[in-house]
C-alpha cells in the first residue's frame, strides 16, 4: 500500500478477488479506480506489488499470472506523490 504525502490519497492494489486492480482512496471515503481487469483480458489474474519511479511520475504494479508489469503515467504529466506505508 503506498500513501500520497500531500493528496491524502491511498493506493494498494486487490488480492484474491476477481477482477485484478489498482485502486485509490481518499481521506473523505472517495475510492477511485487507476487499473482494473476485465472479462478477456486479465480478469482472472491478481494484481501485485506497487511501485513509484524515483521521480514519483511512474505508479508500476505486476499481473502474478501473466507476468506483466503495468506502467501508469497521470494525464497531466504531474507526480503520484508518494510514500510508503506498512
């Protein structure tokens, strides 16, 4: 699960549940979806790990049964801002 230090963001990503997925979540409840398989195409996968590029403008997460690592950039180009939590 990662953090973001000034947005009040938390990203974690599913584990054991069908649809594979990063996610967000705000202080004030709100949850938002960055990534999310669907039906033919990695749906029956599991989301694992998340990552930040050290310039924070990368969020990078693996696919456990396909072996794929995603990559995700925001639209506006700005950072994820993040840090970890355990």
């Amino acid at each position: 699960m990662l953090r973001g230090a000034k947005q009040k963001y938390i990203y974690f990503c599913e584990d054991m549940g069908e649809n594979p997925g990063i996610y967000a979540r705000t202080d004030d409840g709100t949850y938002f979806t960055l990534f999310q398989g669907i039906d033919g195409r990695y749906a029956d996968d599991e989301t694992i790990g998340i990552a930040i590029s050290p310039g924070g403008k990368r969020l990078m997460a693996g696919l456990q049964d396909g072996g794929i690592i995603l990559e995700l950039t925001r639209d506006d180009g700005g950072t994820f801002d993040l840090e970890l939590v355990w």
